[in-house]
C-alpha cells in the first residue's frame, strides 16, 4: 500500500513539471525577441501527458510555442533578471527518464584513459579531410559535437578573445547536443560535428585564413554546430501538408531553417554564453548567425550558386569587405553541408546509407497515413546509388566545381576527386543491380533535378 501511494505521488508530481514546463522553449521573460520553438512529436508526448494542442494539424507532429512579451520598462542588469528555463524535448525526454529511474545511454564524459587519449589524438589531426567523424564520435562516447566543437574554440583562441566562460560554453554545446534528435538516423549530432570539421578546414585554406576576422570564426564555427538543431527527421513538404505549426508560423518558406535559426538563438541566451557582450553586438551576432543558417536552403541553391559565379566571373570577390567575407561564409556552410559525397568512400558510403534510411523512413509515414509520398522517399522505386548520383550530379558537384574555382587548392581538388570517385562507385552498383536482373527501372539511374532536394535540407 504504502509503495502505491509513493508512486502515486511521483506520478502528480511528473505530471505537474510538464504542466510548468511543457513545450520546449528557453528564454529570458526580460527579453524582446521572436519564438523559441522545439520539435515534440505526439507520440511521445502521449506517454507524458502532453495535450494535442492544435486540432486540424496532422496527428504526426505537434509543436508548443510561447511568444516573449515586450520588456519591462524597469529591467534590471542581466545578471539579476530571473532566467525561465523550459526544457526543449530531448531534455525534458532525459530527464523524465532520471525521474523514473532510466540511466542514460550516453552519459557524459564517461570515459576511459585509452579513450580519452585517442581522441585527443584524433583531435591534432582535426584539420584532416580523411578526418572519421563515426570514430571521434564512438571514442567521445557520443559526445562528438561537444568535443570536437569546444577544441576548434580552444584552438583558434575565442575563448580569450570574446572573455567567454568556458562553463558556460561548455553548457551552450551540451545543450545543442541534446537538442539534436539521436533517433534521426542523420540530421543528429554526428552530423552537426561533421559539418563543424568540415567547416575548419575551409576556414584554413589561404584566401580565407589571410582575411577572415576572429568574429567571422566565431560565426562559422557557431552556424556549423547549429544549422540542423532540432531537427524533426522530415522535410518542409512534409510539414507543409500535415498543416504543420512551423509551416504557418514561416509562411512555408525555410521552414526548417527558421526553425534552426530561432532554437539556436534560444540556447545562446539561455546559456548567457555573450551576455556580457554589448547588446548591439549580441543582436549584430543572432541576425548573422541567423544569415547563416538560412543560406543552407537547398531550395535557394541556384540563387547562391549564381551570385558566386557572377563574383566569380567579374573576379570582384574582395575579402577585406566584411560584406563579400560573409558571402563566403556562407558559401563555405553550404559547401559544409552537402560534403558528404567529397569524402573518401567508407565515410560517404555511410552517410549516404543514413540519409537514405531517414528518407525512407518519411516515405512509411506517408504511405502509413495516406499521404503522397515525397520524391526519393519510395523506397520500392528509389535506391541509394541512384538517388546519390542524381544528388551529386546536380546539387554537389555545380557547388564544388565553383568553390575549387574560388579557393583553387589541393583540399578543393581534393574534394572533387573524391566526388568523381564516389560517383563511379555508385554506378559500378548500378550495373550490377542491372545485370543480377534488380527490378530497379534503369531510368532511375539519374533522377530529375526538379526532385533533388539534398538529404541535409530535404529532410
């Protein structure tokens, strides 16, 4: 008897922390901002006790927003303002489980000396494009983004030259972490460090190492470890036709980075990572970070990918204008984020197989609640090798082809070999699957631009 109440009251007293803090969204009440919105996905709210809480919404995925009111005219310091903190999903997921007595999967940091010394040796060659990202990632124990993220800072000297905590820091990069869904079989954490490490080496390669400032850095280093956080698994179509929150908030235009965007805004003030910084400074760094993430819309590709050749072309690209220095930055993010078929072979194989997976899994839901079912989705008339080669064909290989012609360095050639190489591969799989009679229609071998989205912003 006496065990039944106890857990009756655990059950209250749960119940009553996701009534203070359902949703996921962090901010300062003092703060005049726009919406810090998190993914929840209905099911598992279900479990929680979560109400749906928009009818007419596809029963798939639900959001819980809250709008910031406007400052108070008698705001004191920011160290005295009352911080509100309400936990973004995958937190509240953790600890709901410490509540009810479930070890996490991955605890922090939790390592052995054999280990931690091979991923610091993994780290002196961080600049590497050979560099295994699923390795670093078994070695940190998970922690990949975390680590990887907080030793580019350490290296390239930002924590003495913006005066930043590195508690604090450390806090804003754990925090992102968890805000990655695990369970997505690519837009997760490893991606975001793969995306980081990426981004270190372009920021090294001469043109820019000579004028990029340490503000710019900072920027590129910050848009890398965020430009997927909380991430939902499914694409902007697929928000569009379930009438999904997000989807009307951003008037079905970059939904997704948006998205990104607002939650990566959320975490740096809710950590007070630059709160010491002046404010103009603060908002000057949210609406660049904000430039950034947004330039990875693969639907706005072709507008990017213009502008750089007509830069190109006229050879007006001027570096020491902060103007044409954030340009490149984003072109350098886009680049970061669609490397993946410009790696050597065992890491781009694995990540094609990933974002392959993450597709198909969108297309079972679709057919699952009768919905169309998105271009590359179907996975009875689509395979990994043609998707990829439709992908490298027309999304990769224009980018890279321009930015070998920017940058025109071994690391570029690099790339491109390595592009070519891959693609040679997956047509080698194509004829076989053809000639072991695969009833995959050979047409599909390269499939049409119009419906190339790539995995990293498609999904």
């Amino acid at each position: 008897m006496g065990i039944a109440l106890i857990w009756s009251l655990i059950v209250v007293l749960i119940r009553w922390i996701t009534s203070k803090r359902r949703g996921a969204i962090s901010y300062d009440s003092s703060d005049q901002t726009a919406l810090y919105i998190r993914m929840l996905d209905v099911r598992v709210r279900s479990r929680v006790g979560f109400e749906q809480e928009r009818r007419g919404s596809h029963p798939y995925l639900y959001i819980d927003f809250r709008i910031l009111h406007s400052r108070p005219e008698s705001a004191g310091p920011v160290s005295a303002r009352k911080i509100r903190r309400l936990l973004s999903f995958q937190r509240y997921l953790h600890s709901s489980r410490f509540f009810r007595g479930i070890p996490c999967q991955n605890p922090l940091y939790i390592l052995d000396d054999d280990y931690n010394g091979q991923a610091k040796c993994m780290l002196e060659k961080v600049g590497s494009w050979n560099f295994d990202i699923f390795l670093f990632d078994r070695l940190t124990n998970g922690n990949s983004l975390v680590t990887l993220t907080f030793h580019l800072f350490k290296q390239y000297g930002l924590i003495e030259l913006f005066q930043l905590d590195m508690v604090k820091l450390r806090r804003f990069l754990v925090m992102v972490q968890e805000d990655y869904h695990s369970q997505n079989p690519y837009h997760n954490a490893v991606h975001a460090a793969d995306v980081t490490q990426a981004m270190h080496c372009y920021l090294k390669e001469p043109k820019l190492s000579k004028d990029l400032t340490s503000w710019d850095i900072l920027l590129g280093l910050l848009a890398a470890a965020t430009h997927d956080l909380d991430h939902p698994g499914v694409n902007q179509p697929f928000l569009i036709k379930t009438n999904h929150y997000l989807a009307a908030l951003y008037k079905n235009t970059s939904v997704l980075e948006n998205h990104h965007w607002r939650s990566a805004v959320g975490l740096l003030r809710e950590s007070g990572l630059f709160a010491h910084l002046p404010t103009e400074d603060r908002l000057k760094m949210e609406s660049q970070l904000g430039s950034l993430i947004l330039s990875t819309d693969i639907s706005r590709q072709n507008d990017y990918l213009s502008q750089f050749r007509t830069h190109l072309e006229k050879e007006d690209l001027c570096l020491e204008n902060a103007c044409h220095r954030h340009f490149i930055l984003q072109m350098a993010l886009k680049c970061a984020d669609i490397c993946n078929p410009c790696r050597p072979w065992e890491l781009s194989k694995q990540w094609s197989e990933k974002v392959t997976e993450e597709f198909f899994h969108q297309g079972e839901i679709e057919k699952k609640h009768k919905l169309d079912v998105s271009p590359l989705c179907d996975n009875q008339t689509n395979t990994i090798a043609n998707i990829q080669i439709g992908f490298m064909t027309y999304v990769v290989e224009p980018l890279f082809v321009e930015w070998a012609r920017f940058s025109d360095t071994r690391l570029s050639q690099t790339m491109l070999g390595y592009l070519g190489l891959n693609k040679a591969g997956w047509r080698g799989m194509l004829q076989e699957q053809a000639s072991s009679g695969d009833d995959t229609d050979p047409a599909l071998e390269e499939t049409d631009s119009e419906v190339l989205p790539q995995g990293s912003k498609t999904l």
